[in-house]
C-alpha cells in the first residue's frame, strides 16, 4: 500500500470534512429540520395566527439556514454558531418547546461544536496509523546499519 495520496469519494469527503466544523453544522442543520418536521399546522393556519405562529417556521428555518452555512462557508463560523445558538433557545418559545427539546438540545450542541473548531488544529492521526508509524519505527531501529 502506498503513503501518496488516495483518490476515491471517501477519501476526498474526508479531506472536505477536515478543513470544516463539520458535526457543528450537521447537528445545527438537524435540529433546524427536527423543529421544522415538529410543526403541524399548514401555512394558511399560519397565516391566519399572524406573527407568533409564522415564528414558529421562521426561526428553524433560519437554524437549518446557519447549519447549511456552517457547513459550506466555515470562514464565518463564529457569526453562524452564535446565531444558531440564539436561534435554538428562542424556538423553546416559539416552536413546541423546541421541538420537543430535540431539536433544542442539537441546534445547541451543533452551534457549539460549530463555535469551539479551529481551524488551524493538526489532524488526527487514526489508531492503526499510530500503530503503523510504531512498528516502522521498531524494525529500523531494530536492523543494524
């Protein structure tokens, strides 16, 4: 097996994954969609109410929003996770106490992750790698010179 780099769908994804807060995004996104699915009345319902229940569409949109963006402009990650925080503790109000609080405890969790990520951190290295990197290092210290 060689050491050059790998070509293929899951290498490339994992490459994508690393250079952004992944998981952040997700669980924001997720809990964005959980609230949204939590939601039963249909949009003339909605309409009908008038403001208080249009805010109930209105913020998991806009946490689905933030996740989306998360995800594919990492660059703004602090605008975006602390949006989405806001965002998921006022859909407590708004939206079945968010979601049933799943939708609540994602969106925070994901904004978050989305918040503490760093961008300039090494990447890990996997356990097998690890072990690797071991016994290569064993047999070369190991065969005189």
């Amino acid at each position: 097996m060689s050491d050059g780099p790998r070509s293929g769908m899951r290498p490339a994804f994992r490459r994508w994954r690393a250079r952004r807060p992944f998981w952040g995004g997700l669980l924001l996104t997720l809990g964005g969609a959980e609230i949204l699915l939590t939601e039963k009345a249909s949009m003339k319902v909605v309409m009908h109410i008038g403001m208080q229940g249009l805010a109930g569409y209105l913020l998991p949109g806009l946490m689905l929003l933030c996740g989306l963006l998360t995800l594919f402009n990492p660059a703004q990650r602090l605008f975006y996770s602390l949006t989405g925080v806001l965002l998921s503790l006022g859909t407590w109000i708004t939206s079945n106490l968010g979601g049933f609080f799943i939708g609540l405890l994602l969106g925070v969790t994901g904004s978050c992750l989305a918040f503490g990520w760093l961008p300039d951190q090494e990447p890990r290295v996997s356990r097998r790698r690890k072990r690797e990197l071991a016994a290569q290092a064993g047999t070369e210290r190991a065969e005189p010179a």
